[in-house]
C-alpha cells in the first residue's frame, strides 16, 4: 500500500470528513518543512499568515532530517 499525504493545494484550505489541507499536523514535522523550505521557502500557508520558514523556526521536532 502506500499512503500519500496532500500537505498544501495553492491558497485553498479544506475541511472535510476525509480531507484535512493544509495538513493538520505538517507544523511538527521537520522531515515535512526541511524539503518545504528547498522548494517553496517563503510560501504563506492558508489561513495562518506565517511562511514555511516560520514554522521550520517554530518546530518543536529537533529529529535530524537526511537527504538521500
């Protein structure tokens, strides 16, 4: 199986039965803004007026994140 997470779609927010976006939880994740910041540094996230380089400098996960 494989089970692939819709973290962002544009400027839409979504709140659904099946369908959280932006992703719920992608502010804890630092293997989820490490490649976000590469890629889309001063993307404003819907809904929250902060870049995903705000929220790389909020996150709590201090785990090691490794390009492969």
């Amino acid at each position: 199986t494989l089970d692939i997470d819709i973290l962002f779609w544009g400027d839409k927010t979504i709140c659904q039965e099946n369908l959280i976006i932006p992703h719920r939880k992608f502010e804890h994740r630092k293997f989820v803004l490490e490649p976000m910041r590469e890629i889309a540094l001063n993307y404003t996230v819907p809904g929250t007026g902060k870049t995903i380089q705000d929220f790389f400098n909020e996150c709590p996960d201090q785990s090691r994140v490794e390009k492969i």
